[in-house]
C-alpha cells in the first residue's frame, strides 16, 4: 500500500481534472459522484495507508514518483514522504476535508449546476496542493503545493464573482501571499546554494554532519522561510488577507481558511525545524511573532460583528499559538494545535456557516439571537467546538493550548537560549490571549443563540435547521473536537506518566527542544488551573456582559468611556487603512507615473514656460514614451552614452 | 567544401524554400492561403528534419566556412527552436491573413527569410556573419511590422521599428569596427585569445559598450526598449507573436555566443553593464505593464521585463546560466506565442482583444481557450505547475549559485509584481461578466485554437516533466564551448 | 603619412552627426540619410583599420556593410512611400497614433 | 613646393575631410531634401576618396557606385516621388531638443573619442599586406575579390539573401494598395 502514496495526492487531481474535462456541464449528481467521491476514496486509501504505516514505529518512508529536473548540479526529483509529521498532517487534512466536502453538497445545493460543479472541481483541486505540500518531500515540491494552495484559495474566495468585493478579497489574498512567497522562493534558493539540495533528509543529513560549516546561513535561511509562512499563516504583518477571505463560500472559510491552508506555515517551520533548532535568533523571531499575532488578532475580535469575521481573526490568533509554540521549541505541541485547532475551527466554521443558512444569508450577529431553540443540532455542536477553543477541559484545545503555554513557561522559565526573559514576556502575552479568545467567543455564542432575535420576524419565521448533509458533518466534527486532545495528554496531568502519544510519535523528526531545569510538576499544575481560570474568567465576564437584561449596555458604556480605543479595535487598528496609505496608493502612484509621466504625454505644447526648470524636467520625462520617433532616438543615445560611460570611467 | 554545404544545409533548403513559397505566391493570386500556409509548414518541418540529418552529419565541434560557422549542440537547439517558432507563427497567420485579406506569398516567405538570418546568427562564430544574418533577421521583420498596409497602426510599427532598428544596427556596426580595429580580427575564437593574451585598450572598451548597445537593443532591454511597447502593438498580431519569441531567442543566442564566448576576457568589464540593465529592465517592463489596458501593449511589456528576466541568466554564465537561458527561451516562446494566439482568437472587430475590459466573461463562453490563456498568464507570472516556473527557478537558481543574488531578488520581487497585471486578464476572465449590449466573442480560427491548445500542453508538460526538456537544453554545454 | 587617428576623428565626426541627426531631424529621409552616415562611419573605421592592420578583413565587411547598407536604405524608402501614400507626410512626428 | 610634395596626401586628406564633414552638416542642416541629398552625395565622394588614400581601391569603386550611383539615385527619386519638401519645425520645440541632442551627442563624441585616442597608437603597417593572396601579390581588386569568394562566401551568400528580402520589402511597401483585398 505504501508504493501507492502517490495515489494520495492523484485521486483528487483526477476527481478536478474530470469535473474539467466534463467542462462543467455535469449535473448536480454526477458532480456529487465525482467530486465527493474521490475525497471519499482519498480518505479510504490514507487510512488504509496509515493503518499500514502505524505497524513501521514512524520510520521515513520516501517515495520517488519521477525524476523531475535533472540538470547539471540541480536535481529535484517529484518524491513524496511519509513520516510521523506527514502523516499527521495527511489523517486531519483528508478526514476534514471529506466531511467539508459532504457539508458543501447541502451549502452549495442552491448554486446553479455550473457553479456547483465548478465549486467541486476547485474544491478537489485544493486537496491535490494540500496534499502535496504536505507530502512532498523536498521543498520545491511542497512550494508547488504551496503556490497550488494559493491558487485554489484565490479562486475560491473570488468564488461568487458576481460581488465585486468578492473578487478584490480574491487578489488580495493572492498579491499578499506572493509576499510570502517571495521569501520562501529566495530561502530554497539559498538553502539549494548551501546545502547543494532541497531535500529535507538531505538538508537534514548535511546539517546533523557538521553543523558549524552551515552556521551562517542558518538565521538568513530559516528567515525567509519563515516570511513565507508569514504571509500563508496569516501572521503579523501579512494577516490581512484572511479576514476578507472570509468572502468566499463558508465551507471553503472552514477547509482552507482554518483547518488546513493557513495551517501550512506551521507545518513548514515544523516540517524544517532541523534548521530553525540551529537558530536562536529565527526561533525568538518565530515566537515572537507568534505571541504578538495571537494577543493583536485577539483584540481585533472583540469587535467584530461579522460571525465569520470573529472566528477569522480567532483563527489569526490560534495560528499565532503554534508558531508561539514552535518558536519555543514544542514543534510537537505546534502541530498538536495545528490538529485540534483543524476539528473545532472547522466545525466553528461549518456551524456558523448553518447559522447562515438557517438565517438566509445573514451575517451580522446584531441580527441573531435566541437561535438555539430553533437549531438546537448546530447550537451544541458550535458549544463543544467553542469550549474546546476556549481550552475548557476535557476538549481538544485544552491539551493543545495547556501544552503550548506549559512549554513556553518552560522556555522562559529554563532561559532557552538565553531569551528566558523575552518567553516570559510571550506566555503572559499567550494567557491574555486566551482569556480574550475565552471571551469574544462566548460573546459570539451569546450573541448568536441566546437572548432575544433581533433580526425581522421574516427572517425568524424561516430559521430551520439544516440537512443531514450539513448536520452529520457538524457532529463527526464536535465529536472529533471533544476526542482529539486525549492524543496528547501532558505529562503533567498524569503526574508524571508519559502517556503524550502524540509527542513520541512526532519525537523522531520533531523532537521537542528541551530545556536544561524543568519546571516542577507543582509549578506546571498551578500553570494549567491558571488558563483554565483565565479561560473562565473570559466566559463570566461575556455572560455579564452579553447576556440577560444587561446585555450589550456595558459594553456599550466601554465605548462611551473610551471612544478612542473602542474605535480603533472595531475597525481592526486602521491596518488597512494604513497599507492604503503606505502602499497601495504610493504603488498606484508610481504607475501612473509610470505610465502618464513616463510613457504616455505626447508633446502637444501644453507646456507652458511658466519656468525654465519645470520645463526641462517635463521635457526629460516626455521623452521617454512619446510615440514620437526622434525622442526615441535620443533615449538609445542616452542609452549608448551611458554604456560607453560605464565602461570606460 | 561538401563537408560545408552540409552543415549549411538545413539554411539553404529553408531559403530555397523560402523562394518556391513566394515564387508560388506570386503565380497563384491571393486567394491560396491553404496552399501557401501548408507549403511554408512543410518547407519549416522538412528544414527541421534536414537540421536533424546534417546535426548527425556533423561534428559539433568542427568549424566550417573559414572557421565562421559551426553546427553544435548550442546551434541546433536555437535552430530547431527557430524553426518551431516560425511553424507556430505561420499557423497562427493563416487565419489571421485570411480574415484581413493580406496577400500570404510574401508575408509566409519573409518569415522564412527571418527565421534564415535568424538561424545563421545562432551559428556564427565570426562576427561579421552574425552581423549580415542579424540584417537579415531585421529587415525581414521591419517589412513584416508594416505589412498591413491598411492599417496606419501597422505602418507606424514600421516607421519607428526601422529608424530606431537602423540607428541601433548603426551603432553595432561602429562597436564592431572598433573591436576589429583593437583585436585585428572578427572571429570569436580569434578575439577571445587576442582580447585574454594581452590587457584590452580603451578603444575595445567602448567597441563593446557600442555592441552591448546594438545587442540590448535587439532583446529590448531598458534603456533600448523604447521601440517596443510601439512596434508591438502596431504590428499584425503574429508578427508581434514573432518578433517577441523569434527575434528576441536569435538575439539571445547571438548575445550568448559573444559575449560569454568571444568577449569572455571582458567579463568584468561588461557584466556590470549587463546586470544594471537587466535590474532596469525587469523593474521597467514590470511597472510600465501595470496600467496598460491595451493587451498587447501589456503583453509588450511583459516581453521587455522576461527579456530582463533571461538576462540574469547571461550575467550569470557559465554552464549553468547559459543552459537555464536556453530552457528559459523554450518556455518563454510557447508560452508568449500562445498567449498571443488568444489575443488573435479575440481580435474580430478591429475593437475587441485590445482592451482588458474586452476579456470580461470569456471563460463562461469559451471555458477551453480561456483555460489556456490562464495557463498562459500563470505560466508568464511563473506560478508552478507551468513551465514559466521551471524556467525562472532554473534561471535564478543559477544566477544565485554564481553569486548575483541582488539580483535574483529584484527578479522575485517583481514577477511577483507582473502576477498583478497577468491576474487582472484571468480576472477578467474568470471572474466577471461582460458588460456591454455586444460581449466580445472568439471568431472561429480553427489553426489558431489548435496552436493555443499545442502550446497550452507544452506550457504543462514542461512544466510537470521538464527534465527531458532540460536534458535538451544541457546537452549544449558539455564537451562543446561556445566557440 | 596620414596615420589612423586621422580616419578615426573624421569617422567619429560623421558618426556623431549621424546620430545627433536622427534625434533631431523629423524628416523621414533626412532621417534615412542620418543612418546612412552612420554606416559610412563605421566603413571609415574598417578601412583604416585594415590598412593598419594588414589585414583584408575590414575592407570585405565593408563590402557587406555597403550591400547591406543599399538594401535598408530601399527597404526605408519603401516605407516611406508606403506612409506618404497612406498619411502624405514624411513627417515622423506625425507618426505617433500610439504611444504610452 | 616640396612641403605641398611631401605632405600631398595630407593636404588631400584635409580637403576630403572637410568635404564629408561639411556634406554630414549639411545633411542635417539643410532644410530642403532635395539639398540635404546632394550634400549627402558630397559626403560619399569624399568618403570614397579617403578610401582611395586608405588604399582601398576596390572599395572606394564600390562606395561610388553603389552609393553616389545606386543609393543616391534612390533617393532623389523617392524625394521627387513623395513630393517632399521642408518641413518647418516648430520653433520652441526646437530650441528644447537640439541643444539636449546636440549636447548628449557630444559627449557620446568626446567619450568614444577619448577612447579611440588612447589605443590609436602604432603606424599604419605596409600597404602591400592589402593587396596579397595566398603570398602572391595582386590588385586590391582582385585581392578583395578572393577573399569574397573563398574566405567570406558564407556571409556573401547571406547578402545576397538580404538583397532579395530588401527587394521583395521595396515591393510589397511600395506598391499601390488598391482598396481592400485588392493587392498587386
């Protein structure tokens, strides 16, 4: 079974390459068939490939399925890998992505049959780039994923292109992420320079060699790449494409958005933290960015009245705890969030994604309330997820999130690398973080479900909740975000017993930097009731604050005393506003001057000679692109001039 | 002299040929367009299996004519590519000839002629002979820029094309003179010896800025772009296909055996010279191609910033850098001849395939060419899995690897740049509706689509398996230098 | 003894006023006759070269450059009267439909 | 006497210098085509003799009759043709042009010049050299003549392909268009 890995990333291509090839004139049935089928048969050969490689005590299975370039000194082949971290990766991604797939037969069944298949066809080619990415084996194999995810998400948030908006989220998204890309494309070919390969066991093998010949391209390489993982994960400064993504069809916000796509940088810095553990200063950076992303982004979602908007920016702060996590040195702990954030983000989203529907499109959750009498299956599925967000034992996030602040604690308080003082500062950042995510989320919940429907009677005379198509996904997801955490159970829950089998099952290619003193198992105990308080504090401060007779007069009282800060967070620090100023419209401006200074003015004599200066500088400019011949003429003369200059001076 | 004649072949069967077409032109009206269009096809096909027996005929290393011609691997890769070049520019024509009602026999002969000179630069080792089939090359295109003698647009692109072209050819030709003047000698070989054994005089110098001028001038480099926007868009459409793909490689190829081969001893000197341009030139293409809304004009652009981008690959040299400009100009060459090929499809009513507005809504009515031109735009974004991304990785993997990683940043940073101006045609495409009483549609142009859907599956399949392809575009660079 | 520095001013001479002609001259065959100084220049070169040389190479290329020359100054003039017929200038700031 | 012996191919090389540098002027000077031509005409005479003085015969006979005979012709006749005449340029465009052209022109001159200068050391070499084949001594017709068609017949073929692409050009631009579809 395992020579057919590349059946994994193949059935889906051939699911997308038939919905193409049929040229979308299927019907809604045979689109199902297909498209929902092969991430059935996906899911089916991942399984039987794992159950398989659950027998292989994580060894590095690799596999080459053709020689791809071959030319001189540079060689990549097309090969896939499975190991513990891959396979992680591949269970969420595949089971996830199945289940959005069944939940989009009932979100999308009132799109026309064209746009249905179309949706599918994207859809399936989505899973194609994820699970190459995710599989591939060297990195300009898992960048071809990286770009093909891109891709498939810039096509999917411009889904509806009937909205206007929906198109401009769409480029946005795709122009910001090739900001991260631009840094990961110089990182493969620095580290392909250094280390004369791509390969991860190549890179890996080179560096476990003789670690100090590479050291100084270490920090430079495990840099950029991390630009890169900036700009896919959504992290400070590059985080502002997900929000608006958020324009797209919700099962895409829940598969690409939150359980998979964005999670790719956290894989990639986890995927090569062979490179980053050589690189104190990248893991600080790491971190750093990191905590200050999840307190930033959390803040920004206290404001929000958009309920997908609101689970957005919580994925932009989790996505923050795993490169916390990382940049601690818990590359496990990082992809054990990355896990459990995949059941109860997605579900999140699909729950939301419900209410919706159950709404008629509505959005805003000023117009919601008291749903959960009406569509009592996605109400308490959203609980589960929530609680597990908010990290409340026994749900996933709990582990997840009490593992990421208990190492980080452990980085600051073992004086990791000598910034012991700088994780400190990060894990106070970190427990903020989660009393505020503890609190919009329950906000969100209130807000949503409880209280009074505030929208018009209209609307509330058709609530209903939603098919089984769009239930059973919700509840496989709920069940999977109260399950997943027992995966991972600290050491320091069961005193001391080490039953965390998901770290030493990614120990071999992911192993945990550890730190010289420990904290003792008192200090790690009182660090776990501390979230746990915290987490409850967020909750009871949102119960009093948004529900009841009270509800939303304090916080309206807050804006009242603090209008300044009220507004700043509501519209999300003026971020956008700013990249406006600093970058859009200076660009736009260079290219208008480009094209109208530079290139297009013809010499018609609207000159006037107010001065002799302006004139000659006008005039320089007009030559440029006239149209007319002689000014060409002196450009190559200018051009000859300065070539001869050169040479000679 | 038999031994001659053999490797020069393949150009003599192609202007023999050349002269049959227009001869045949001439004796059978204007209406022949089928005949015509599938003689100069088969004339370039038989040419092409001529290259391939006098290739096997040959010793790639032996020189003939005096030393001024060779037939290696670096020849015949440029040839064989010229020769794909002209089919896919001839086919293109057909139905673009016949829908503007152009007489074919000169226009498919003249291409023939170009693609001649073009290919006696690709082997000439003497600098006079690149000289004469650079003049070829150039006056064929000057005439095929303004063949469209109805169109003012199109006698324009030929005013300008020639007086500028002329005054660079000039130039050239000065830079020539003193470089004979300081080495005694045209042959490359010659020269490289001369200019290695002893230190170059100031008079050499300028001779190479001079030649270094003519040369970018040629691959439409900034400063010397400034023909190109013009001529591009005033051209018939597949002459523009043509001059952005053909011309642009033989210009490559000349540049290339020059100066990596015969002005190797300068390097220090020129590389400077040629790298600052390249960085103008990828900086400039990109940002002017930003708010153009006339397609061709963007496309014109484009093609000025992937010269620039091919140009980081003659900085680098060696090997590595003048292989990943030969794999680069494949892929450039079926990418742009396609992309221009949807433009054609688009170009009916002498208003549509000129604006991006005129691109709105087309996936929905021609979802196949659509999807190739979103091949194609990718592809020219270099965005994987096509073949625009193997070719820059290629191209900057060498450049970084020789040391010039200045550079190589410039060039990511601005192909990120150029994916803004691609997406907004795939935009147009994809994502929005035409707006308008009368939404552009395709004309019927069967050659055209299929040259579009030949070079579609190029653009994947050297994109997924290029390694035969960069097989291909290696083998010039082993036992065999330049010279 | 006229030496090859001699040749060589002269040749830049012309070579000089044959560019600065083409940039400042709109007349399309004045133009043309610009190009043709150009090329007279370079042949200048050649033959002066050659002679200090001893060498017979410059003085065939500029046979070619002459032949080569002759065909582009027909091929210009082809244009021009292909333009005239079509805008009856010879103007070249006339040429300037497109621009940008 | 004997100074205007000894230095006679100076003082005919000053003329002829003169000659073609006051024909290049004119070229650009003259308004009138017609003038600017016979200016140029100047130029390639004078040209042709300096070839004479270079002891390139055989070229200053070709540069006689393919440019003063062929190329001339050509242009006097297209002038006549089109009806040519001067075309006055605006005056205020001018002044904003030319200076900029002439100046960058000049530096270009001195830039090139300063390199030429440098490196044109060394007397000129026996003129005998020019008129050998194969050791034998010959004209420098002849000479020039064998070294066209055994040395350089690769390019000269070429040329020849580029005359017959220069008169196909010279057909297909020059000839009537006589509506649409209508051709030859």
């Amino acid at each position: 079974m395992l020579d057919l890995l590349w059946l994994v990333p193949a059935l889906p291509l051939a699911g997308a390459l038939a919905l193409l090839a049929g040229a979308l004139r299927f019907g809604k049935r045979t689109t199902t068939a297909i498209g929902v089928g092969s991430a059935g048969l996906t899911l089916a050969a991942v399984a039987a490939i794992l159950v398989q490689y659950a027998g292989m005590h994580g060894e590095t299975v690799a596999r080459h399925v053709f020689n791809w370039i071959s030319a001189g000194d540079v060689t990549v082949d097309f090969a896939l890998r499975l190991d513990p971290l891959s396979a992680v990766m591949l269970s969420f991604v595949t089971l996830v992505g199945f289940v959005i797939h069944v939940y989009s037969i009932g979100y999308m069944h009132t799109e026309g049959d064209r746009a249905y298949a179309r949706f599918f066809a994207y859809l399936n080619l989505f899973m194609f780039a994820m699970l190459t990415l995710v599989l591939g084996a060297n990195l300009v194999v898992m960048f071809i994923g990286w770009e093909g995810v891109g891709l498939c998400s810039y096509l999917l948030i411009g889904f509806y292109f009937d909205k206007e908006y929906c198109a401009a989220a769409g480029i946005k998204a795709f122009v910001v992420n090739r900001i991260g890309d631009f840094g990961f494309l110089l990182a493969i070919f620095w580290a392909f320079k250094v280390f004369g390969t791509v390969d991860f066991a190549g890179m890996a093998t080179a560096l476990a060699a003789d670690p100090g010949r590479y050291a100084a391209a270490v920090t430079p390489i495990a840099l950029l790449l991390f630009v890169g993982a900036i700009g896919k994960s959504a992290q400070l400064p590059l985080y502002v494409w997900l929000p608006d993504a958020m324009a797209g069809p919700t099962p895409v916000s829940a598969l690409i958005h939150a359980a998979t796509m964005v999670t790719a940088g956290v894989y990639m810095v986890v995927r090569c933290n062979f490179i980053y553990r050589l690189s104190p200063t990248a893991m600080l950076v790491v971190a750093a960015v990191g905590g200050v992303t999840a307190i930033f982004a959390a803040t920004i979602g206290l404001a929000q009245n958009d309920i997908k908007k609101v689970l957005a920016y919580s994925t932009v702060s989790q996505l923050g705890y795993m490169f916390l996590a990382a940049g601690a040195g818990a590359f496990a702990g990082g992809i054990f969030h990355v896990f459990t954030h995949a059941f109860f983000k997605a579900c999140l989203f699909l729950g939301a994604g419900s209410v919706i529907h159950a709404c008629s499109g509505e959005q805003d959750m000023r117009r919601m309330g008291g749903l959960a009498k009406k569509i009592p299956v996605t109400y308490w599925t959203f609980m589960v997820a929530t609680l597990a967000l908010c990290g409340i034992p026994p749900f996933a996030g709990f582990f997840s999130k009490d593992e990421i602040l208990g190492r980080v604690f452990a980085a600051g308080a073992g004086n990791l690398n000598g910034f012991g003082a700088s994780y400190l500062v990060l894990w106070a950042l970190g427990l903020a973080a989660a009393f505020l995510t503890a609190f919009y989320m329950f906000r969100a919940v209130y807000m949503t479900f409880h209280g009074e429907f505030r929208g018009t009677p209209e609307q509330w005379h058709h609530v209903h909740e939603s098919p089984g198509t769009m239930t059973w996904p919700l509840k496989i997801l709920a069940a999977g975000s109260a399950l997943v955490g027992l995966l991972g159970v600290g050491t320091a829950i069961t005193f001391g017993t080490d039953l965390n089998w998901f770290e030493s099952f990614l120990h071999r290619v992911a192993p945990t930097v550890e730190v010289e003193h420990a904290p003792a198992l008192a200090t790690e105990w009182v660090l776990i009731l501390l979230s746990v308080a915290v987490a409850l504090a967020g909750i009871l401060l949102a119960r009093r604050f948004y529900s009841g007779a009270e509800a939303f007069a304090a916080p309206q009282r807050m804006a009242e005393r603090a209008p300044a800060v009220y507004a700043a967070v509501a519209n999300k620090y003026y971020v956008d506003e700013a990249y406006d100023r600093a970058v859009v419209r200076p660009l736009g401006k260079l290219a208008r001057f480009s094209w109208k200074g530079i290139d297009t003015i013809a010499i018609d004599g609207t000159l006037n000679a107010s001065a002799f200066f302006t004139e000659i500088a006008g005039d320089l400019l007009r030559f440029l692109q006239t149209g007319n011949v002689r000014n060409y003429a002196l450009f190559v003369l200018c051009g000859a001039l300065a070539a001869a200059a050169w040479l000679l001076l | 002299m038999r031994a001659d004649l053999i490797a020069l072949l393949p150009e003599l069967m192609l202007a023999t040929l050349a002269m049959a077409v227009l001869l045949a032109g001439l004796a059978s009206g204007k209406a022949r367009h089928g005949l015509l269009g599938a003689g100069a096809v088969l004339a370039l096909a038989a040419t092409g299996v001529t290259l391939w027996l006098a290739a096997g005929a040959t010793d790639p290393g032996a020189h003939f004519f005096s030393g001024m011609f060779v037939l290696d691997h670096f020849a015949i890769f440029f040839k064989a590519l010229f020769l794909l070049t002209a089919a896919l520019v001839v086919l293109l024509s057909h139905d673009y000839l016949k829908r503007n009602d152009y007489r074919p026999g000169e226009y498919l002969a003249l291409v023939m002629f170009a693609t001649v000179g073009m290919m006696t630069m690709a082997s000439g080792v003497n600098l006079a002979v690149i000289y004469v089939g650079l003049e070829l090359m150039a006056l064929s295109t000057y005439i095929l820029a303004g063949y469209f003698r109805r169109e003012v647009k199109s006698h324009e692109a030929a005013a300008k094309y020639f007086v500028l072209g002329a005054m660079s050819s000039g130039i050239l030709l000065y830079g020539l003179s003193l470089i004979y003047g300081a080495t005694g000698t045209l042959d490359l070989a010659t020269l490289a010896r001369v200019l290695a054994s002893a230190k170059p005089g100031p008079s050499a110098l300028v001779g190479v800025a001079l030649l270094a001028c003519g040369f970018l001038f040629k691959v439409a480099a900034v400063p010397f772009h400034v023909w190109t926007p013009d001529v591009y868009e005033g051209a018939p459409t597949p002459i523009t296909a043509f001059m952005s793909v053909g011309p642009k490689a033989a210009a490559f190829a000349m540049f290339l055996r020059v100066f990596i081969g015969g002005l190797a001893p300068l390097a220090a000197s020129w590389i400077w010279l040629v790298g600052v341009a390249a960085a103008l030139t990828m900086i400039w293409g990109n940002v002017a191609a930003l708010t153009q809304d006339n397609v061709k004009r963007m496309l014109a652009y484009s093609s000025i910033a992937h010269a620039g981008y091919a140009l980081v690959g003659l900085v680098a040299g060696g090997p590595a850098g003048v292989n990943s400009v030969l794999f680069y100009m494949l892929v450039y060459t079926v990418t742009n001849i396609g992309a221009f090929g949807f433009v054609i499809l688009l170009e009916s009513r002498g208003y549509a395939g000129e604006t991006v507005a005129d691109y709105a809504g087309l996936a929905r009515r021609h979802p196949a060419a659509a999807f190739g031109m979103l091949l194609f735009m990718l592809s020219l974004g270099g965005i994987p899995p096509t073949a625009g991304f193997m070719g820059k990785l290629y191209l900057f993997a060498a450049a970084v690897n020789a040391g010039y990683v200045w550079l190589v940043v410039v060039a990511v940073l601005m192909s990120a740049v150029s994916l803004y101006y691609y997406l907004r045609i795939v935009l147009q495409m994809y994502l929005r509706e035409g707006d308008g009483a009368e939404p552009a549609t395709l004309v019927a142009a069967p050659w055209t689509e299929r040259v579009i859907w030949a070079c579609g599956v190029a653009v994947l399949v050297i994109g997924l398996l290029p390694a035969p392809f960069l097989a291909a575009a290696r083998a010039m660079a082993g036992a065999v230098g330049l010279l | 003894m006229i030496s090859t520095a001699h040749v060589l001013v002269l040749s830049l001479a012309l070579f000089t006023l044959g560019v600065v002609g083409m940039a400042v001259r709109r007349n399309f065959i004045t133009v043309l006759m610009c190009v043709e100084l150009i090329l007279n220049a370079a042949n200048l070169n050649f033959i002066a070269f050659s002679r200090q040389l001893g060498d017979l190479t410059g003085q065939v290329f500029a046979v070619f450059v002459i032949t080569i020359a002759a065909a582009e100054a027909a091929i210009g003039l082809g244009i021009i009267v292909a333009l005239v017929r079509l805008k009856q200038t010879v103007n070249l700031d006339q040429v300037n439909v497109m621009e940008g | 006497m004997t100074w205007f012996l000894v230095h006679f191919a100076e003082i005919v090389f000053y003329s002829l210098a003169a000659v073609a540098l006051a024909g290049a002027v004119g070229v650009i000077a003259f308004r009138s085509p017609v003038h600017a031509a016979l200016s140029l005409l100047g130029t390639f005479l004078a040209v042709a003799g300096v070839f004479v003085l270079m002891q390139a015969e055989f070229l200053a006979a070709v540069q006689v009759l393919v440019y003063a005979g062929g190329v001339m012709v050509l242009f006097l006749f297209v002038i006549m043709l089109v009806k040519a005449r001067d075309i006055p340029d605006e005056p205020q465009y001018v002044r904003r042009l030319v200076p900029a052209a002439v100046g960058l022109g000049a530096l270009l001159a001195a830039l090139v010049g300063v390199g030429i200068w440098a490196a044109s050391g060394g007397l000129p070499a026996d003129g005998a050299a020019l008129r050998m084949v194969a050791g034998a001594p010959l004209g420098n017709t002849e000479a020039v003549g064998w070294s066209l068609y055994r040395d350089y017949l690769l390019p000269f073929e070429v040329v020849s392909i580029v005359l017959l692409v220069a008169m196909i050009g010279a057909i297909v631009m020059g000839r009537k268009e006589s509506g649409r579809g209508g051709a030859a």
